[in-house]
C-alpha cells in the first residue's frame, strides 16, 4: 500500500522516475489482476457494509424518531384530556351556578306571584263578603221602606177610613 501511495505521488509531482517500463507494467501478470479484483472487492464490501450500517443508522433513526412521535402523542393526548376536564370543570360549573342563579330568581318570582294571587284572592272574599252584606243591607232597608210604606198606606188608611178611599203614594 505505501508503494502504491508513492507511485501515486510521484505522479502527481510529475516525477515518473525511471521511463523505461519494468516487466510488471509490460505485461500485467496474474496476481496484479488478483490485487485489483482483491482492491475492487474489499471496495465493494467496504461499500456493502457502509450501506449495510446506513441502513442499519436509518432504521435506529426512523424507530427513535417513531418513539419520539409516540411520546409526543401520549403528550398531546394527555394534554387534551387534561384541558377536557379542565373545561367541563367551567362548564358545568358555570352551568350550575347559572341554573342555580335562574332556579333562584324563577322560585322567587313564583314566591311574588303566590302571594299576589293569595292577597287578589283574600281581596275578592272579602269584596264578596262586602257585597253579601250590602246584599243584606238593600234587602232590610227595602224590608223597612216596605214595613214603612205599608205603615204609611196603613195611616193613610186610617186617615182616609171614613171616606174609604185607599191612596198608594207612588214616588
């Protein structure tokens, strides 16, 4: 190999020593062919394992990249059910206090409402009641201007007794 890398650099210094060809480079003999198959080759396996371990590199790549994908999802998806219950936490929450709120306001506006009816429904007893009694009232005085009237026509009879006439006071 160090000929060989001094053969190289005697040719890039344009020093090609001797110019007369030796007996190897006259013919290329049998085991300078084995040298460049055994060259070709350990380049060609140097190359299959190169590719062999890019492989190997990509695959353990694309699985921890894959793991990491994972683990990011779980994060996520932890995420997401955490914020789910953090949201029907204040919603429920909220709609709870809000129907409890309306609940309250609606059975206070109920409670108002009662007891308007219960004062309109004492108010129309006791306009009944008054009315019974006027009833009552219009009826003895109309009992009384009848007693009285026939009082009148009575003493008016009495009055009238000797001419027997009988007078009705019609007002």
């Amino acid at each position: 190999m160090f000929s060989w890398l001094l053969r190289l650099f005697q040719k890039e210094n344009g020093d090609e020593g001797e110019t007369r060809p030796t007996e190897k480079e006259e013919g290329i003999l049998s085991h300078e062919k084995g040298r460049r198959k055994w060259l070709w080759r350990r380049h060609r396996s140097a190359r299959n394992t190169s590719t062999q371990n890019s492989k190997m590199t990509k695959k353990r790549s694309k699985i921890n990249e894959l793991e990491e994908l994972k683990l990011d999802m779980r994060k996520i998806s932890n995420d997401m059910e955490e914020m789910c219950g953090i949201l029907n936490v204040y919603m429920y929450e909220d709609l709870n206090y809000r129907m409890n709120t309306e609940f309250n306001i609606i059975k206070s506006q109920h409670e108002k409402t009662m007891l308007d009816m219960n004062k309109m429904i004492q108010s129309i007893i006791g306009s009944m009641q008054y009315s019974k009694e006027l009833i009552e009232d219009n009826y003895s005085y109309r009992a009384l201007a009848g007693i009285i009237g026939l009082v009148g026509v009575a003493s008016q009879w009495n009055l009238a007794g000797n001419h027997q006439f009988f007078f009705v006071d019609q007002h």
